[in-house]
C-alpha cells in the first residue's frame, strides 16, 4: 500500500543538482506543486540540473493527465536537464520519457543514481 504523499526539494552544492525526493500516492497538483519547488530553486541557486527520485511515487492519475501535467511544468523543462530516478516497471516512467523526447525536453529516466549524475554533468 502507498502512503500519502511528501516529497524534499533542495540543492545540494556537492552533486551541483537541484534534489528532490517525491513519495506515496500523487494526484497532479501534488506534482505540479514539486516542479514548481524545484523551479523556484533552481532560480535561486542558478542551477540547471534536477535529480528526481520518484522510485517511490505512484501517480494517482490517468495518462490524459500526464499530459496537462507537462502543460503546467513546460516551462522548467525548456530550461533544465532533468534525470529521473524511477522503478522502470511502471508504465507512465516510459510515457513521460517518450513524451519528453518528442517535446524535445532534456530528461532521462533511470534506475541508478550515479547513471543519473553521470548524465546529468555530461
């Protein structure tokens, strides 16, 4: 069973990435809300690389809703290089990396972190 939602959004100096950790059971303002975090500091930190582990999310909404999610956070993902932490077993981690790639986003998904970091320094 998934519990309810949280998640942790900072910079982290020593990785030089925008870290956010979002867990439970998301509806899409949930994630809309976590991008917007992660917009705010990256402006303030002048960083443009963000780290998301959502290995322990499950997205409470259809896949319709994916798409309005990615109206709303369209604008981060123009300017940010986005490695996604995901267990790659649930369907909408590939939707999203699908839909990204067409939009010509810069987001990956991956299973392990320093595959994730690695990319992200590229």
């Amino acid at each position: 069973m998934t519990g309810p939602f949280h998640f942790t959004c900072h910079y982290d100096p020593v990785l030089s990435v925008i870290w956010v950790i979002a867990e439970g059971s998301a509806q899409a303002d949930n994630v809309q809300h976590v991008y917007d975090q992660a917009t705010a500091a990256a402006e303030k930190h002048q960083c443009h690389k963000l780290l998301i582990d959502v290995t322990n999310l499950y997205l409470n909404y259809d896949s319709s809703t994916v798409m309005q999610v990615f109206q709303h956070i369209d604008p981060l993902l123009r300017k940010m290089r986005v490695a996604r932490l995901v267990t790659l077993s649930e369907f909408k981690h590939d939707l999203i990396e699908e839909f990204a790639e067409e939009q010509g986003y810069v987001l990956k998904n991956f299973e392990d972190k320093e595959e994730a970091l690695a990319w992200l320094h590229q």
